[in-house]
C-alpha cells in the first residue's frame, strides 16, 4: 500500500499502539482498545499478530476499561474491544458498537501487592483494614474495583483505600514507587510485575473472578481484520500469552 494513500484515507487518529510506527510504515492500522490489566499479553500479541500479517499496525489504546469503553460510545475510532469484565462490556453492548456478539476470552483474579520484603507485614486482608496503613484499590466503577468491593463482601471487611485509581496499572505504579503499604490488583499483573513487588494470596478473591470479553466495534472501517486479530486472540497464540503472564482461561 502506498504512503500517500494510507494517509489520505486512515489520518493518524491514535498512536498508543506498543512501538507503532510512523503512518503507512506498517500498512492498514488496526485501533484495539484494550483494558490496562492486558498491556503485557496484548504487547506479546501486537508483535505476533503483525509478524503474521505484515500488512497490517495494530495499535494499543491501554486504560482502564470503563474510560475505554467511554470513548468507543461517544465515537472513538475503535476496531476491537477487550473489556476486563462482562458488565463494562455490556455498556458498549447496549449502546449498539459492538459488531456481534462478544466472546470471552480470560479469567482473571485479585491478589494484594507489597514492596519487596513486606514491611508492613500484610499477610491477610484484613491486615489492610487496621489504622495507619496505607492501601491503594482501583475505583469502584472501573473492573478491577468492583471486584475489589465484591470480595471486600465476601471477607467481612471494609477498607478505607488512601486512593482509588482509574486502572490497575496505577494501583500496582504506586506499590511499585513505594508510595502505599498494599493495593489491590489481578494476579496477572502481579506476576508482570516480577521482584518488584511480593503478591500476598486472599482466600476471597475466589468470589470475585472477572472475566474478559472481546468484540469487535460496528463502526470499524476495518472489520475484517478485526474479526481476524480477534480469532487471534481467542485462538491458541492467545491463550499461550494470556497463560504466560497468569490469565485463567475462561
């Protein structure tokens, strides 16, 4: 495809993607909006999808689903969707964007996060219950804090977080950074996370499981190749990359 061409008919609307590059460099580009806890498998999956299909750039938009989910309702160029539970889905669903029916893809469960050697000695979730420690959760409308609030229930405790953020990677950046005692994040990212954080286990956050769905967006204007990398995403490629990081399958 030439330069020329591509840049008249796809302008260059997001450049989020991991390592996109320069318009018409990669060909057809390919907007996936994708919740933050995918960063890791979804960059594996960029890389793998445009080695088997040269011709085409995917590119990431990475954050917390339901400001994704936002921006595809109010018009987003979006061609294909990746929520981090049903619910946040369902609102692109019921809005008409979707362009059939989404498919799960992943399972995804709650883990506590601390700085490397525990200081705080956090061994239970009630530990962040107690004064004086500072928690870091994600907010109660995005994936990540419902769930969070879900298996608050389960326990029997009621947690006064010092933040609440927009996506989990925030939540795990501030234990990262050592600005919190514990957050609240999916053991996938915990696991992406590697020595810089120790993950403490929680009994209930079995009750509070999300599963991740995928759609394509009806308004694509590049709908099959989206309903491609989708297949690459529920396929075994996908499921190789989810597993790596610590994704249950769905």
């Amino acid at each position: 495809m030439k330069r020329g061409l591509v840049v008249l008919l796809v302008p260059a609307l997001f450049a989020t993607g991991c390592g996109a590059l320069a318009e018409g460099d990669r060909g057809v580009p390919l907007n996936v909006f994708a919740a933050a806890s995918l960063t890791e498998s979804f960059g594996a999956l960029e890389r793998r999808f445009e080695q088997d299909n040269p011709d085409v750039d995917v590119r990431l938009n990475l954050a917390g689903s339901a400001t994704l989910a936002q921006q595809i309702v109010e018009g987003a160029p979006a061609d294909v969707f990746a929520a981090a539970d049903v619910a946040t889905m369902n609102t692109v669903v019921d809005s008409g964007r979707t362009g059939g029916q989404p498919e799960s893809f992943a399972t995804n469960a709650l883990t506590i996060v601390v700085p490397p050697g525990n200081p705080a000695g956090v061994r239970t979730l009630d530990d962040l219950a107690r004064p004086g420690r500072v928690v870091v959760v994600c907010a109660p409308e995005v994936p990540c804090g419902a769930a969070t609030q879900e298996m608050e229930r389960a326990a029997d405790v009621e947690l006064t977080p010092a933040s609440e953020e927009q996506d989990v990677k925030a939540v795990l950046n501030k234990v990262v950074a050592g600005e919190a005692d514990a957050g609240i994040v999916y053991v996938s990212d915990a696991f992406a996370a590697g020595a810089q954080v120790e993950s403490v286990a929680v009994e209930e956050a079995a009750t509070a499981v999300n599963t991740y769905s995928i759609a394509t967006v009806r308004s694509s204007s590049q709908a099959e190749v989206a309903r491609r990398f989708t297949q690459f995403v529920l396929g075994a490629a996908g499921r190789e990359e989810l597993g790596r990081v610590g994704f249950g399958a769905p």
